[in-house]
C-alpha cells in the first residue's frame, strides 16, 4: 500500500515541499497516514487529502483531511 497526498483542487499529487505532479507514480509514497497527516499540517497545506493505494485500485481509500 502506497500513502500519498492529493490536491483536490488541480488533482496533483505531492512530490515534495512545493513540487506536485500529475503522475501518481511520481508522488512521494510517505508510507503512513499519521506521517501523511503531520506533512499536511506542519507544511501548512490545503485543499489536500489522503488517498491509500493498493495494487487494486477498486480498494484505494479517500480520506478527506480538514483544517
């Protein structure tokens, strides 16, 4: 399972501190979601959410994050 964080805005995935690509396969696999949540609010990011992603993308999970 891959953790990764999404803009919901323009759909980007996070690369790293202000990098973002469109490309899944290119977001920066943070690997857990305590860690992805940490990086959103100690990066002071928005409009972002977590997505869990299996090798099976019928079983990828949302998680909206507020702030």
């Amino acid at each position: 399972m891959k953790v990764l964080l999404r803009n919901t805005a323009t759909n980007q995935f996070y690369q790293g501190p202000d990098a973002w690509t469109p490309d899944e396969q290119q977001a920066l696999d943070v690997r857990q979601t305590s860690r992805a949540v940490e990086l959103i609010f100690d990066a002071g990011l928005e409009h972002v959410e977590v997505l869990l992603c299996y090798e099976d993308p019928r079983y990828n999970i949302v998680l909206p994050v507020s702030r």
